[in-house]
C-alpha cells in the first residue's frame, strides 16, 4: 500500500536499507509474522511439513510483501517523488513518499506497481513449485504453493477499489484525472472503501451464522473490514480538509495581541489584554539573550556566597548588578518569586533563574546568620532579605 502521508511512528524492531530506502519492521510486524506462522501451522502439520515449514511461509510472505512496498518505492521515486521510509506491519506495509508535485497518472502507477509486482510473486512462486515437484523436498512444493496462493489473493485484495488499498489509489488517479479535481477522487475512493469495508463484514457473518463459515475466517474478514473502513474514512476526513485549505484567509486565522512590558507581571498582562479584547501577548525578553556578559554577571554573583562576611557578600551582589546595569527593576524582577513573571527566551530565562537562586541562597544565609561579620547582623539586614 503506498501512502502519500507521513507515518510518524517510532519505537523498537528492526530497521535497515534496501535499494537506499529506508525500511522499518516495528515489533507488531514481528508480530505479524509469529501470528503468520501460528495461523498456518495446523495446515502445514496436516500435509505432514509442521511448524518449520509455518515459519519459513511466514518469512517468506513477508518478503513478499517488501517486494510489494518497494515496488511502490522504486516506482515513486523513479518518478521523481522521494521516498521517506518502507513499513512493514502486522496488517502488511506501507510505503511513504513525498506528495509534492503528484499527478494523477503518476499517483496511477505507483498505485498500480504494488499489486502487480504481488501478482508476479505469485506467479514465479507457482511456476517454481512446478518446475521443482519431484526434484526436492515435498515441503519445498507445499510451501511454494501456498506462497502463491496467498500472493494471488494478497494482490486481487489489493485491486480493489477503495481507499486505502492500491485499487482505491488507481480509481483515485482515473476520477482525479477525469475531472480535474484530486478531493472529487479522493471522495469517490474513500465510499467504495467504505462499501468494500461492510460487504467483508457483513457476508462472513451472515455466513457463519448459516454454519458455512468458521470463526477465524470470521474473524480475519472483520479485521480486514475495519481496516479498510478506517483508512477510507481517514483519507475522506483528510481531503476534505485539504479542500478548505485555499478557501482560508489569513484574517480570519490571526488573533489580536497586546505587547508584554518588561516590568508588569503575568496578572497585569493579562488583564490588559483581557481589556484590548485581544488573545494573545507578545512577550519581550527582559534583556537581551543570555550570552558571555550573562555568564560574568553569574559568575560575579557566585563570588558574594564566598564572601566572609554579610556586608561584604552584599556589596560583591551590588557591584556586580552595577557593573552589569541591571537596573532596579530588573533586579527586582529576576529575585521575584511570589509573583508569576512572563517568560522569556529559554536561555535568558535559565540565566535570570539562576541569578534569583543565588540572590536567595545568599539572603537566607545572612538570616540565618551562616554569613558573619564582626559586628551582630542589623535589624535592617532581616526585612531586606524577606
């Protein structure tokens, strides 16, 4: 299944390079391939071959399967789209390439190239358990032949038409290209998909209930059905947003804010801008970003914590602020901790942070008397620290 759209998934399994894309086998396609080997292994074991040869069909219609999704790959990218990644699934694969620049004939082909090449897996599989019957092992032949039967279906499967199979993205591009409009085929793509979607729900249930159909074909025709019916319904709520998209003006998007002043807090910001009608608030850094002179005034300040005595630590803070020109106000601002000031740029506001914890590391030492000088601390020395 090609896709147009970026996966964005992440995590654990296997990933390596084919063909210089990138292909990822997530721990739910390892999944897949254990519940692969798990489902068929009842009927190998009846034609004698067992739960080796259950596993080596599993791995073998996961290859199958890759030869499908990089058909999709190579076919994008010899068409000039790159090609972001390949993945392997527990419901199969999909193949992510770029959508810049995509015509209908073009979205035709790659659609087309993954059931096809599945066709042809198909068929080299059939012709190769004729061409070996009776010069190899019997289990050879029977693996061979289910490899191509479940190719056949795999790849008539993917013709149908609907979103989000292969034959969905061929009727997308016939629509697309017949009426000029890329949403009209999407739409029309996506309700066959959802068609497709209830008949494999519907006719295996009414099936089983006649007693003509067991419970795990059941039971995959239904996860199948979902499958399909949530793609359909993913890739119609994305065209029809992609549809409104040129009808947006930017007027409509924008908010009115009002500008942050550098010595307010966050509760006057906010009632201005509650007052201006306005819902947002540009906010201004309180000095410029923190760079090397940042850095001196920290480690300026630091000094007066090693200071011997109150008065001295004091007065190594002061010449510090001075010689930085930290006004009062901002001074006042960066040892502010009752109050919920307007951030500023990350690092600016790492360094005014940092700048208040040595402020109120030094202030509670001088309470708590750990900074001494040689006359007892002055009442003054108390309120000023609070």
């Amino acid at each position: 299944m090609a896709d147009a759209q970026d996966d964005g998934q992440s995590g654990s399994g296997l990933r390596f390079r084919l063909f210089g894309m990138p292909v990822r086998v997530p721990l739910s396609g390892l999944a897949g391939v254990a519940l692969v080997a798990w489902l068929w292994t009842p009927t190998f074991s009846v034609a004698g071959s067992g739960v080796w040869a259950a596993i080596v069909f599993a791995l073998g219609l996961y290859a199958s399967i890759l030869a499908h999704e990089l058909a999709h790959g190579l076919t994008a990218r010899g068409l000039g789209h790159g090609v972001r990644g390949i993945t392997l699934w527990i419901l199969g694969g999909f193949t992510v390439y770029e959508r810049a620049g995509l015509t209908a004939m073009r979205e035709g082909l790659i659609a087309a190239s993954g059931p096809l090449t599945t066709l042809g897996v198909a068929g080299l599989c059939e012709l190769g358990a004729n061409l070996l019957l009776g010069q190899v092992p019997g289990v050879v032949v029977v693996v061979l032949k289910a490899l191509a039967w479940t190719n056949l279906l795999l790849g008539i499967l993917n013709l149908l038409p609907g979103l989000p199979l292969d034959g969905g993205g061929i009727v997308r591009a016939a629509v697309w290209g017949l009426t000029g409009s890329e949403y009209r085929g999407t739409v029309v793509a996506a309700w066959f998909g959802r068609i497709i979607a209830l008949v494999c729900v519907g006719v295996p249930l009414g099936l089983a209930l006649g007693g003509r159909l067991d419970l795990v074909n059941v039971l995959v025709a239904c996860v199948f059905g979902v499958f399909v019916w949530v793609g359909a319904t993913a890739s119609l709520r994305a065209a029809t947003f992609e549809a409104k998209i040129p009808g947006l003006q930017a007027g409509a998007l924008a908010r009115r804010a009002v500008p942050a002043r550098g010595p307010e807090s966050l509760a006057l910001a906010e009632q201005r801008m509650t007052q201006a009608q306005a819902g947002a608030i540009v906010v201004v850094p309180l000095w410029p970003k923190a760079g090397d002179a940042a850095k001196r005034l920290i480690v300026e300040a630091k000094a007066a914590l090693d200071e011997p005595t109150s008065r001295a630590a004091l007065t190594t803070l002061v010449r510090a602020c001075v010689a930085h020109q930290l006004r009062r106000p901002a001074l006042a601002r960066l040892l502010d901790f009752e109050e919920a000031i307007l951030p500023t740029d990350i690092e600016t506001a790492r360094v005014a942070e940092e700048f208040r914890q040595i402020g109120l590391s030094l202030f509670s030492q001088v309470e708590k008397g750990v900074l001494t000088s040689r006359q007892p601390t002055t009442s003054a020395s108390s309120p000023f620290a609070r």
